[in-house]
C-alpha cells in the first residue's frame, strides 16, 4: 500500500512541481507589469474572492465531502449507480454555483464594498483610494466566471483521483498559468489598464481548465448528462457533510481574506506584499503537503470503508512523515532566505528594493506557519475520510477566532506583518487541535518511529539551516550582485543546504524504509 501511495504522491508532487514553476513564473511576469502598486493590490483583491469561493464550493469543502461518498459508491454500488451519483452532483452543484456566479457578477460592487472596505469607505467619502473601489468591482465581474468553471473542473479531477488517475488533475492548473502569462505578455500591455488583461487571462484559464479534463472523463464513462437531484441520497450525504467542512476546511482562506480586508486600511502595497510572500509559501505547501493529502484522501476512504483500522492509521502515519520530511526544511529555508528569494523571482520592472524587503517580512511571518498548514493537509483528511466534518469545524471556528484576536492586536505594531504572523499562529493551533482530536478519539497516534523519525527531521533541517545562515552573506551583499549572479548564488546555496539536509538525515540513521507503511 504505502509503494502506491509514494508512487501516486511522485506523479502529483511531479505534475504539481511543472504547475508551481509555471505559477511562479506567471507571477514574476505580474510583478514586472504591476509591481506592489494600486493596479497589484486591485487585481490581487479580484481575483482572490473567486478563490476564496472556490475553496469553498470546489477544492476545499467539496471536495472532502465528494471523495469519500464517491469512493463509497464505487466501491459498493454498480457502476450505473456511480454514474448516477455523478450526474446528481454536478447537476445540482452546477445550478448552484451558476446561480453563484451570476449573484457575483452582477453585484461586484457589493462584493467589493464587503471585502474592500477601506476603498469603499474611501469612494463614498471621494478619498484617494476611491479609483481602487471602481477598478475591482470592474475586475470582479470578468474573474467571477472562473468559478464556474473551476467547480467542474474541480469536481473533475476529484473522480479522476478516485481513479487513481491523479496526473491529469494535477497538472491541469497549468493551463491558468499559460493563460495568465499570456495574458500579461501579449494582452496587458496593449490596454490602458493591464489589470484588465489578467482578469481576462485568469477567466480564459479557467476554460481551459474547465475543457482540458473532458477526454479524460470519457475514457472512464463519467462524462454524463448533469441533473438536479437535490434530495438524490449521495447529495443529500455530500451536502450534509459539505456544509460544516465549508467552514473547516477553509479557515486558513477565511483568514487570508480576513487580512485582504483589513490590508485595504493599510497603505498601498500591503495587499501585494501579502500575496507576493503568500505566493512563496505556496510553492512547497502545494509541491508537497496539498499532494500528500491529495492521494491520502481516497485510500484513507478506502481503509475506512474497509473497517481497517490498522490500515487507516497506517496511512496517516505515512502521510505525516512525509509531510515533515519536506515540511520542516522548506520551513526553514524560507525564512533564512526569504528576501534573496523574493530579489531573484521578482525584483524587476515595476518591483524594486523596497517591495522586496518589504515582503520578505511578511515571508518569514508566514514561513512560521508552513509547516503546520502542512500538517493540516494531512490530519484534516482523517476526519473526512470518516465521514466526520463537524469535528474538524470546531477546531477551525476556534482558529479562526484566535486569528482575528490576533489580527486586532498584531496589525498596530506590525502592519500587514502582523497580518502574516496571526495566520501562521493560528495555523500552528488549528494543526494541533486536529492532532489532539484524532488521538483522543483513537483514531490516530503517532507511532514511536514516527515521533523519532520527526526528531531526527527537526535536527537535519536545523543543521541546514545553520549551514545557511553561515554561508549566505549580507543583505548588502546581495543587493551588489546583479540578478544572474544573484540566481547562481541561490541556486547554490539551495542545493548546497539540500545537500547538507540530506547528508545529515543519513548520518541520523534515516533510510527508504522509513517511508513504507509499518
């Protein structure tokens, strides 16, 4: 079992590896069009609603309430009663979100002033900011159809990975990147506002998105006619366990928008610097903590229908040792080289010195989190592979909380880094409210070679660190070099603090075994 899943967990880490590249250079390509201006901190705030939304209709709630009712189905019932399912879902899911879609478009400005409150505060009072209010609503009704399509598209790659054809799914996103990059390069620069060019690049790749997964579907016989059937038994499972992960499952969403709104109170760039450093800290939770969880959902559904215990706890165990085996020194290397990253991927055209400084604070707040939102990729999935969402929205109304306290308190003294630094907190205790919960419920202990596994991981990566800041000079340094010479001496001193981390688990006893499901 576990040489399936680690196979599985290298396709989508592999086809997710192709799609962060692509998205880290569609957003070196945005910061050199925009920078961290008014025009970024606009288009940012448009396309992060429909985001946000999407986490909640698509990716996040959706997704863990579907995959285990469809790998119930699939594993019980007839294959016509799998088709069934599938057109009772995206039937019902499909009128929903439209009725969504249209509800946002036609009242962006709505949206906006709910989100956006320091601009909409700022156009009824005719302040500085007021052209910011007018530019996303604008924006907002071209990016809101991309949730339509990512719904589908989401949905989608959800019966795929029940499959196990995970590859098509992960390297989807892809074609929003391509979509986004050409946009900035071909369609931006001939409109009065290039914002506008983006906001058509992102709905273009969400049809693409949307359409690219259609072969797929029909090798397997799921390409079938939607229906509503609101009161369908497997929408009524999904819904009823849907409704309580909306909140679960996308706290940290609900944070990052909590921050977006309070960011527009603060001075401009805020809203960029949060998304700049946010997009960093992406690369290694997508690359492996999103792809672990991704191919523990459906085995852990699995062992759950099964009535293996033995084998559920099998597979969290699995999953949270490879979670901290990248977690802990992708944690670390952020924060130590957190603005020559920054410098190297962004720090041209329109972003210069002081955005990057700037955002590199608000990398290293975030950075203090990644290893728990992680971590939460992977505990969470035991509860909804149960069939259990309440529990973990307990835990994550809870964080959620305790974030906007500490919003209240941190953003006096340290601006949007305060913003930051209240996510990767609350974060930290929304992972060990999902840990404390399985083991209470003995449902999942973390073994003793896992424990002594995740020791040995903390002590690599700290030596690795330590290597780092030993061999990395000045920020004065840096700022001497130019962009070549700067990307070579980052490349060197990643692979030299691979290298390091590496060497170091060997010294420590750590061998491929360690990686198998005991």
């Amino acid at each position: 079992m576990s040489k399936a899943l680690l196979r599985s967990g290298l396709i989508v880490s592999t086809m997710t590896l192709v799609s962060r590249v692509l998205g880290l250079v569609r957003d070196v390509v945005i910061a050199n069009l925009l920078g961290a201006g008014a025009s970024a901190d606009v288009f940012f705030f448009a396309n992060r609603i429909p985001n946000f939304l999407r986490r909640l209709f698509a990716e996040g709630a959706f997704n863990q309430a579907f995959v285990p009712v469809m790998t119930e189905y699939k594993q019980t019932r007839s294959f016509k009663d799998t088709q069934d399912l599938i057109a009772a879902v995206s039937g019902t899911l499909g009128l929903i979100v439209t009725i969504v879609t249209i509800i946002g478009m036609v009242g962006s400005g709505i949206v906006t002033a709910v989100f956006g409150v320091g601009w909409f505060l700022d156009w009824i009072n005719d302040g500085p900011n007021a052209y910011k209010f007018d530019l996303a609503s604008l924006l907002l009704k071209v990016t809101f159809p991309y949730l339509w399509f990512i719904c589908f598209t989401a949905m989608s790659g959800a019966i795929l990975n029940t499959f196990g054809k995970f590859a098509v799914s992960s390297f989807t996103p892809v074609f929003l990147n391509l979509a986004m990059i050409g946009a900035a390069l071909w369609l931006s620069p001939r409109l009065s506002e290039p914002e506008m060019g983006l906001a058509i690049g992102v709905f273009l790749g969400g049809l693409l998105q949307f359409m690219f997964q259609f072969p797929f579907l029909r090798q397997l016989h799921m390409l079938v006619r939607p229906r509503w059937a609101w009161h369908h038994p497997g929408v009524v499972k999904i819904r009823t366990l849907m409704i309580p992960a909306l909140f679960g499952v996308s706290v940290s969403q609900v944070n990052l928008l909590f921050d977006t709104m309070l960011a527009s109170f603060l001075a401009t760039g805020s809203i960029s610097y949060l998304y700049y450093s946010d997009r960093l800290l992406e690369f290694p939770l997508g690359l492996f903590g999103i792809a672990i969880a991704t191919v523990i959902l459906p085995a852990l559904s699995s062992r759950h229908v099964d009535k293996s215990k033995e084998g559920f706890a099998a597979t969290m165990d699995w999953g949270v040792r490879m979670v901290l085996l990248m977690g802990f020194p992708a944690m670390l290397g952020l924060i130590v080289l957190s603005e020559p990253m920054l410098r190297v991927l962004f720090m041209r055209g329109e972003f210069g010195p002081l955005e990057v400084s700037a955002a590199s604070k608000s990398l290293v707040a975030y950075g203090i989190g990644l290893q728990a939102f992680m971590l939460i990729k992977v505990l969470a999935p035991g509860y909804y592979a149960r069939q259990d969402t309440k529990t973990p929205v307990r835990f994550g109304v809870i964080a959620m909380v305790a974030n906007m306290v500490m919003n209240a308190v941190l953003i006096f003294p340290f601006g949007y880094v305060g913003l930051a630094l209240a996510t990767a907190l609350s974060g930290i205790l929304n992972a060990g409210l999902l840990g404390w919960g399985l083991s209470k419920r003995d449902i999942y202990h973390p073994s003793a070679h896992t424990l002594w596994f995740g020791a040995k991981v903390a002590v690599a990566s700290l030596v690795m660190a330590g290597l780092l800041l030993w061999l990395s000079p000045g920020l004065s340094v840096w700022a001497q070099w130019g962009m070549f010479s700067s990307a070579s001496h980052l490349l060197g001193y990643i692979a030299m603090g691979a290298v390091c981390y590496c060497v170091m688990l060997l010294i420590l006893g750590v061998r491929l075994a360690h990686f198998k499901s005991r």
